[in-house]
C-alpha cells in the first residue's frame, strides 16, 4: 500500500484512538460488572437506558429535524430583521 506521509501518520492516530476507546469500553465494563455484583438489587436503568440512547441515535441521523431547525432558525432571523427595519425609510 502506497500512501504519504500524512496519510501514514492519520491512520496510525485513528489506530491509536481506536485502542484507547476499546480500553474505555473495558473501565465502564468493569465498573458496570462491579455495580452489578455489589448492588443489592441492581437495576438496569442504572447501567444502561436503552430508549433514552436509541432516541438520541434517531435524532442524530435524522436529516429532515436538522434541515428544518436550520431552516426554521434562518427564517426566524429575517422575520426578526425585517420587522426591526420595516419602519424605517
């Protein structure tokens, strides 16, 4: 595989996060394994909410929610100017 130097250097720093990310995975592991073996009666909630997380993923993803804040922020914006300038002349 031929690549530059820069390219060479990009893929070793996303090899390097990705390694630091699979050791981030292992602590909160580890630390819900020990909530669950301690805790007199170990809720799951606690360790993971799992609508709460999958909202957040749809709303992420979802192109038309975006476009329409952005739009509706815009538009909110000139409404706002134009009201603020209409009586001058």
């Amino acid at each position: 595989m031929n690549c530059y130097l820069w390219e060479l250097e990009a893929i070793l720093e996303g090899l390097s996060l990705r390694e630091l990310d699979k050791q981030e995975q292992n602590a909160i592991f580890g630390f819900n394994l020990r909530y669950i073996l301690n805790a007199k009666k170990p809720q799951m909630k606690k360790i993971i909410n799992k609508k709460s997380a999958e909202n957040r993923i749809k709303k992420a993803f979802d192109r038309n929610t975006k476009q329409m804040k952005k739009q509706n922020k815009r538009l909110d914006r000139a409404l706002k100017a134009l009201e603020h300038f209409k009586n001058r002349g």
